[in-house]
C-alpha cells in the first residue's frame, strides 16, 4: 500500500510513520507550517525523514495561524497552560479543525500521486480530548473523502484503539529515535516538563516502564 502520513514529528506520528514501514507500506509524509507557537516539530519531521530517505514535504500555510485566535499553540497572546489536561486547559490547546486541514492536505497529494491512503495518529486518549480525533470524525472524513474524487483513497487511523502507554511501547519494539521527536508546546532548547502534553508523554514512557531520551528542563 502507498501511503501518505500526516506528520508532526512528534512522538505518535513519528511511531505511526515507523509502523507502516515495518508493515511494508510505500510511504511520503507532510507537515504543516500552520503559524504554530514554533517550529520545533517541524525541524524534528525534517530531520527523522532525512535519516528514514523518504519524500517529505513541508507546506507553508503559515498565513492560517493569524485566522485561529484562542489557541496557545497559534495565538502568542494566550499562555500555555502549565498543568494537567482539564476541560480549561485542554479548550486552550485545541486548534478548530486542524485536523480536517491536514489530513485534506494529504489527500490531494495521495491522490495527484496515484496513492491509495492517508494515515493519522489519532489514538485512544486523543478522543476524549479533541474533537477532531473522535472515532466519529474520522468516519465522517473517510466518506468525504471518497465523495471528493473519482477514486477511492483510504483513510488509516491504526492507532485509534491504542493508549499512548502502548503507542509509546509499540515505537521501543519498533526502534523509534524517540530523542528525535518533539511534544511539547513550547519551542525551547527542551522540553517543559509541565504543559500538558509533556505531562501526557512522560505518563505514558512510565506506565510502559520506559525512559524518555527526549531533553527535559530540570523541574
């Protein structure tokens, strides 16, 4: 199967490219530049797709940012949330319809190139928080998506049963360079240790008994 991989650089897009890999998959990946607080995952996606060889693109769409006020991963003037996931932290961090851009975006490149899927790395914990990583969502883009072109393209989300813990687990048996990978929301020399999605990440490398190799801020 050929397909291309929306691609953050991040710890669950970066097991995700990894896994179809392994699966025999032909693989291209994208990122955006969507005006994010940083460019931190960008430079990440960069650099683990140079030592992978394969085709990866960055689109510039840097000019949305300025549309998508109230998200502190756009929007200089709001703080990043220094705590766990909760209903107010969580409404800070989420970027409307981020996903539904992405993945758009690697449907026109798998389909001018003649391939038959796209894939995220939307997973088990993400539906309880993101409105575009719910189940219902993704099922709703799939019949979009064949409604959009004359030929059927796939839409692959095989981490969607799966908890962070055990993507975490499933990139170590698969070899993931995950001191290459970038989660945090700020675009420091490391990470914060205390946004939620640090605090999601080093929970998940301790249920599964693992160290995170990424560089941390002394806490």
């Amino acid at each position: 199967m050929k397909t291309v991989v929306c691609f953050s650089g991040g710890m669950d897009s970066t097991v995700l490219l990894y896994h179809l890999i392994a699966g025999g998959h032909s693989v291209k990946a994208i990122s955006v530049d969507y005006g994010q607080r940083h460019r931190k995952e960008l430079e990440s996606a960069k650099s683990i797709s140079q030592s992978l060889k394969i085709d990866h693109r960055i689109l510039d769409l840097a000019g949305v940012g300025t549309l998508l006020k109230g998200s502190a991963l756009t929007d200089r003037s709001v703080t990043v949330p220094r705590a766990e996931y909760d209903e107010q932290s969580l409404k800070v961090t989420v970027v409307p319809n981020r996903n539904m851009i992405f993945l758009s975006i690697a449907a026109s490149w798998a389909l001018s190139s003649g391939w038959d899927s796209i894939a995220i790395a939307s997973h088990g914990g993400d539906r309880a928080l993101y409105p575009d990583c719910r189940s219902e969502f993704l099922d709703a883009m799939r019949k979009a998506l064949n409604l959009s072109d004359w030929n059927n393209l796939e839409l692959l989300s095989p981490f969607t049963g799966l908890s962070k813990a055990e993507i975490c687990k499933l990139g170590s048996e698969l070899g993931v360079p995950f001191e290459k990978t970038w989660s945090c929301y700020e675009g420091g020399p490391a990470h914060c240790g205390s946004c939620g999605t640090c605090r999601e990440r080093r929970s998940a490398f301790k249920e599964c008994g693992l160290l995170d190799p990424a560089p941390y801020h002394k806490m």
